[in-house]
C-alpha cells in the first residue's frame, strides 16, 4: 500500500511539474506582444525597424509626450470617460431592475421576455448598423455623445440581464422580501432597500465587462461621431493609421495611454471580481 501511495505522489509530482512547465510557455507566448509593443514604444522608428524585440539603446520617453499632444490625450479621454460612465450607470440600473423582475417572474411571458434579452447576446449588433444609424439620425443624435450612449446600453444590457438574473436566483433568498413585503414594503422600496445593496459583487462584475466594453467600441463612435471635438480615444488612434505606411513608434505610445486607465481601473477592481465569483458560486 505504501510503495502504490509513493508511485502516486511521483507521478503527481511529474504531472504537475509538466503542467508547470506549460503553462510557464503559454505564458512567455503571451507575454512577448506585449513585451514588443512595450519595448517599441521607446523606441526610433529606425531602431525599432532594425531591432523589433531587442531593449532601446536610448530610451525616448518624448515619444508619450509627443502622442500625448497629438491625440488631445485630455479631451479625447475625457469624452471616453464620460461615454463609458454614462453608458455603465444606465445599464447597471435597467439590467438589475429587469433581471430582478424575470428572477422572480416565473410565467411564460417571464420566460420568454428572458429568451428575448437572450436574443441580444447571440445576434451581433452590426448586423442591425444601417437601421441603427437610421434611428439616431431620426432622433437628431448624430454627432452626439449621447447616440453613441444609447447604442452601448442596448448592445450591454443584454448581458447585464443575464448575470442579474442568474445572481439574483442563486443567491438572494426570496424570505428577505417576504419579510420585508410583511412591513409594508413597495415593490420598487424592497428592491431598492433590502435587493439592490445585497447585488454588489454582481454590480461589481458587471461595472468591469460592460466598461472594457464601451471603452474599447470603436465602430460606434467612428459611425455617430463625426467632429474631432467629440471623438474618443481610440478615433484618435486611427487617425495615425496611414493607408500605406504606419509609424508604429507614434501608434504604439498612443496605444498605451489608451490603455493606461483600464489597467489602472482594472487593478483596483479585479477583488470585486473574486468577490462576484464566490458569492455566486455558493448557492444561498
């Protein structure tokens, strides 16, 4: 019994070993992309043509100021800033009131409005672009941040539907609200007072998927915005997309400060997740 038991550590141990080994590959893989675009951030366009991976013999900390200036880095992050935060206020509040009311409907029209929200996940919104562009010019939105709001809270609320409603039914026990309709709670009191603060981790979860969302769209913008005034972070970006050279020295910096507020908000949110996972994985 114990040479079996000794034999099973071993080749445990090998298993995990090759399983370490493995995954430390994947993660090399992974990190070169990154390691590259880094790299040639600081970089001449010369040196970085002549050595794509190697580190830069002079490190250009100008090339961030430089694609600071020329993409109007304040204005066009302020108008992301306020497109994303917007778009994410609405949509936390419509997903967790409806996923509330399907959570607790169980009717065939509760069932069926489930599958209708369902419907948003698997047909692409792109496919609907001309009858989309149609209705904004209709409303007098074009060239308006909030036509390019509106579309980001029909695209995201689907989705935000789903985990509210999946949260909601897995993890609120209906007793609380029985006790609190007992007390003369209103439905929208008792969603409000007793649901609605027992949903934070799922509001946390849902805050970080629709804002990497909205923040990284880049055909809704492009199609409802149209004076540089307006444009968000990644319109600037394109624009030092030439049509038949790009210097990557000045595109990748611009890349980055793009990115710079999401790493930074995802750092201080990335527990929140955690929390929405383990919260939902336990049932009551």
């Amino acid at each position: 019994m114990i040479k079996y038991q000794i034999k099973y550590q071993i080749k445990r141990k090998r298993s995990l070993v090759v399983t370490e080994i493995v995954m430390i590959f994947l993660a090399v893989i992974w990190f070169v992309p990154i390691y590259y675009l880094i790299v040639t951030t600081l970089k001449s366009p010369k040196e970085a043509a002549a050595s794509p991976l190697a580190l830069p013999k002079v490190f250009l900390v100008e090339n961030y100021v430089t694609a600071w200036q020329n993409m109007q880095f304040p204005r066009a992050f302020g108008n992301t800033l306020f497109i994303t935060a917007t778009a994410v206020f609405f949509i936390v509040i419509f997903a967790s009131m409806a996923g509330y009311a399907l959570a607790r409907t169980k009717t065939k029209w509760g069932m069926r409005f489930f599958l209708f929200f369902l419907a948003g996940l698997i047909v692409p919104f792109q496919m609907n672009i001309v009858s989309l562009y149609k209705i904004v010019k209709s409303f007098h939105l074009m060239n308006s941040a909030f036509a390019v709001i509106l579309v980001n809270v029909a695209i995201n609320t689907p989705q935000g539907v789903f985990l509210f409603k999946e949260f909601i039914e897995s993890t609120i026990p209906k007793e609380l609200e029985e006790a609190a309709e007992i007390d003369g709670c209103s439905v929208g009191r008792k969603f409000f007072s007793i649901v609605l603060p027992l949903l934070k981790p799922v509001i946390s979860t849902v805050v970080i998927i629709v804002t990497l969302n909205v923040w990284n769209e880049f055909m809704t913008p492009l199609l409802f915005l149209q004076s540089r005034e307006k444009d968000v972070i990644l319109q600037e970006v394109s624009r030092n997309i030439g049509q038949f050279s790009t210097d990557w020295t000045a595109l990748f910096p611009m890349l980055m400060l793009g990115v710079a507020p999401l790493m930074v908000f995802y750092v201080f949110m990335q527990k929140y997740i955690i929390a929405g996972v383990a919260a939902g994985a336990v049932k009551g």
